[in-house]
C-alpha cells in the first residue's frame, strides 16, 4: 500500500520519553506535569464512577460541563456562546483540531501553519487533502510578520491556524497580532483556528489575547481549548472548541463520527469544579511563573543562555555555548550525558534555520524534579 503519511515517523513527545524511560533520565521532554491536579476534582471522579455515571456522555458534552465553559468564556473574554450550539466537548484539543480541520479542509486547500507547529497540524491537512503552507518564526522574537503572511495567501488559502500561547516557544499574542489577523481573515475570507490550550498560563500579568475576544474574528474562528493544561490532567484527554453554530455544526459531523462522546465522569466531574473553581485560572499563571522563575534561576549558572518564557510551560534554551551541534543530537547527547530529557524544536519546521541551538524543556514539574535537573544541568 502506499503511505497516506510518507514523510510523518513517531511524534517527538513519544520518542523523548521513551528514550527518557530508557536512560532513567528526567523527562523535561513532552508536556504534562509530574504531579495531580486538585483532589477535589479527582475525588469527583471516583464520586461520579461509583454513582453510575459509566456510560455514553451526549455526544456534544455533558451539559453541566458545556454549562460552566460558557461561564468561564463570559468571565474571562466577555464571549457569549450558546451552551446548546456553540460549545463541543472533544477527546483533547487533539481531537478537536482534528475535527476541525477535516470539517473544513477540501482537496488542495492550502492551509497556513507557522513554524515552529505544533506537530499534529500538519498530518491532519495532508490527511484531509490539504496543503499545509510553512511560515517559518525566527528565533529570538518568533514574532508573525503579517506581510509575509499577506503574501502567503493564495486564492487557495483556506485557513489559517495560529497558536497563542505558543507551543514551543511560549511567545504570546499581542492585540496587534488579534487585529492584523482579523483584517487578513476579513479580506480573503478565511477560516481561524486558534489553538488556545495554553490560555492561563501567561506571565507577568500580561492578558491572553483570545480570538474570542476580538467579535469579529471570533465569527470567523474556531477556538480550542484543553482542560489537559489548565487543571494538571493531560492523561484525562478531555478538550473543548468553541465556534459560532454554523461552523460548530460542521465540526459535529466529524466529531460525532470520530469519537462520539468523551469520558462521562471526567467530564462531570470537571464540570463540577469549574462551576465551583472559578478562581483556578486566575491562579494558575502565578504557580506557573514561579515554576519558571525556579528553573531559570537554578539555570542561571549554567551554560545555557536564555530569555524568561512569556507564556506556556516550557522553555526554550540555547545551548550552542556548549555544543555546536544540531539540536536532535543535542537532546540524545543531553540524556546521555546529562540525564535529562529535552525536546529539539527543529522537528516542528518543515525547514528548520541551520543555526538554530535551541531545546525546549517542560517546567511544569515539582521544584525537587526542577532542581534534580537543573543541578545536572550546570556541570555541563
Ligand atoms: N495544542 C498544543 C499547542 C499542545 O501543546 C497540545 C499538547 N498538549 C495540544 C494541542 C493537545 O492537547 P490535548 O492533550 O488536550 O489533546
Ligand atoms: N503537547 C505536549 C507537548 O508539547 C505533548 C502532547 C503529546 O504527547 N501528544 O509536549
């Protein structure tokens, strides 16, 4: 048979940790926290499972759950979805880019990602006939020059996915990038898909500039988002996008094909925690900075070079004062050497710049984990 995905190997995130498993080495590779979240809402869960809550959630998300999002999207972007048309829970924002890019991209639609991409974007336009049209961000800034991205626009071009805060640089969206966006989308009529899950996770005070918060371009987009990141529960792989009904509507039809439902209690149960946590997000961002204030302090030291994340749980490192080497065989050295696990980001480039020395390592780890690696870190 001939390969759908000729070119697509093993994601990263599976091969850092495996290698990481392999080495007894700390895994600072794929992103998920190295602690639970709230017992609470973990308690939720189990309350849940045992009241019988065991089977088929409706397929577009329980309604207490689509209940408390479209509370928190009021609170936090004074953005008014309608619980019943707007809102879909998914099996992770994974499965809800997946939906929405197979429910909008046809034969030789051109799609416009900006490297470096998160991984899955790709492989889902190519799965789905697409073209997926690679705009490189440049180290230091990674800012988007919205000219190049003008002329990028063919009348091809069918969406456009941005991903604010970015994984993996953590660079963050400003209200310029949300307007010069919208004027783009506005005048070639094209489709946003705006991949949020980092969206409390944002640094020193600074807003999350949701697509949601701009109404026009809102009307234009589909946004989502992870309950992965924001309540320290990736393995539970329950997301959610919003869009207005008419886009939302086509994102159902493959969704309801694709997985159906997500898990009932989970959803339950962070239905539950949401209504009575409103609180959570507000805090999230200050744990998170003290996370990355710890690691780049102890990192201080070290030969590493490096500018605070603005957003996201990682942090991008430039170790060419220690090896000049590219940065795949930077992590494989690193966890042999070092013991520590690292992601190379030249993997989320279709055309990675030659010269680029830079790691991403995931902070969101306990202080004794964060230290363990920083301390094997400095000697190198
Ligand atoms: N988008 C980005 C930018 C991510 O970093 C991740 C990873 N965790 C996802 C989407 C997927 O989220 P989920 O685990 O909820 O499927
Ligand atoms: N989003 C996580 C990361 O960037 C990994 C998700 C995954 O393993 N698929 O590390």
């Amino acid at each position: 048979f001939d390969s759908k995905l000729p070119r697509t190997g093993t994601t990263i995130f599976t091969q850092m940790s495996e290698l990481a498993a392999k080495h007894q080495a700390i895994n600072l590779s794929q992103g998920f926290p190295d602690f639970d979240g709230p017992s609470e809402l973990l308690n939720r869960v189990d309350h849940y499972i045992q009241q019988g809550a065991n089977q088929y959630a409706p397929m577009t998300g329980v309604p207490t759950l689509r209940q408390a999002i479209q509370s928190k999207l009021s609170r936090c972007y004074n953005h008014q979805a309608d619980v019943d048309t707007d809102i879909t829970v998914t099996s992770g924002a994974t499965e809800a880019l997946f939906a929405t890019i197979s429910a909008f991209v046809q034969q030789g639609d051109e799609v416009i990602v900006f490297d470096p991409a998160y991984d899955s974007y790709d492989p889902a336009i190519r799965l789905n006939g697409g073209i997926p049209v690679h705009i490189a961000l440049l180290p230091p800034s990674f800012a988007i020059d919205w000219q190049t991205v003008a002329n990028a626009v063919t009348e091809k071009t069918k969406i456009i996915i941005v991903n604010s805060p970015h994984n993996p640089t953590g660079t963050v969206f400003s209200s310029n990038d949300l307007d010069a966006l919208y004027e783009l989308a506005e005048q070639h009529d094209l489709l946003v898909l705006s991949d949020e899950v980092y969206e409390h996770i944002v640094f020193e005070g600074a807003e999350h500039q949701s697509v949601l918060r701009h109404k026009a371009l809102a009307k234009r987009s589909v946004v989502v988002s992870s309950f992965g990141k924001t309540y320290h529960t990736t393995g539970w792989k329950i997301g959610y996008c919003v869009a207005p009904a008419a886009l939302m509507a086509e994102v159902r039809k493959v969704h309801q094909y694709l997985t159906f439902s997500s898990s009932t209690p989970m959803q339950l149960a962070l239905a539950d925690y949401l209504a009575a946590h409103p609180e959570h997000d507000e805090i999230l961002p200050s744990f998170y900075q003290q996370k990355r204030d710890f690691f780049n302090k102890a990192m201080s030291s070290s030969r590493f070079t490096f500018t605070p994340s603005p957003g996201t749980y990682f942090q991008l490192m430039d170790y060419s004062a220690i090896q000049d080497i590219p940065d795949s065989e930077f992590a494989l050295w690193l966890i042999e050497t070092a013991g520590v696990a690292a992601i190379p980001i030249s993997v989320f480039y279709q055309t990675p710049p030659e010269d680029l020395r830079l790691v991403r390592f995931c902070f969101a780890k306990q202080t004794s984990t964060l230290s363990d690696a920083a301390k094997q870190l400095i000697t190198l």
